[in-house]
C-alpha cells in the first residue's frame, strides 16, 4: 500500500498534472493507494472513492463513479 499525504500542497499545476498521471499508471499496475488530499478537484480525478473525515471520524463514503449525482452532498461536507 502506497499512503500518500497532501501530494499536490504548493506545487505548480504541471507537476500536480504530473503526479495525477503517475497516480494513474500505479494504479493500472495494481498498486493499492490511500490518498489523503484537501484538493478535491485532483482527488476527483485518481479516486476511487471518497471519504469524508470530519474530527478524526470517517463521516460518509461517496464512490467516485456515483460523484456527480452526489454532488450537492460532498459540497455540503466541503462548505462550497
């Protein structure tokens, strides 16, 4: 299992660009990956699900591929 926390933080949007495709080509080499992330707009783009931790608690569980029609929840959680 690959942990990776915050990879984007402070980083220009090529190399974020960058990490996004090695993200990708891990996981079609069947690396398992624990993303923790505050950009949810990277995060949409390599997850598989999200999770959404409010004080240390995992609150609730969107899978990626039911994210648009669960938007307007997720952005609750996010305060957009």
């Amino acid at each position: 299992m690959l942990l990776l926390d915050e990879p984007t933080e402070g980083l220009a949007p090529v190399i974020v660009q960058q990490i996004g495709r090695t993200i990708e080509r891990l996981k079609r080499e069947g690396f398992t990956m624990l993303l923790v992330e505050q950009n949810f707009r990277f995060a949409q783009t390599v997850a598989d699900r999200h999770y959404i931790v409010e004080q240390g608690r995992v609150v609730d569980m969107v899978p990626n591929a039911q994210l648009e029609a669960n938007m307007q929840r997720v952005q609750e959680y996010l305060g957009v």
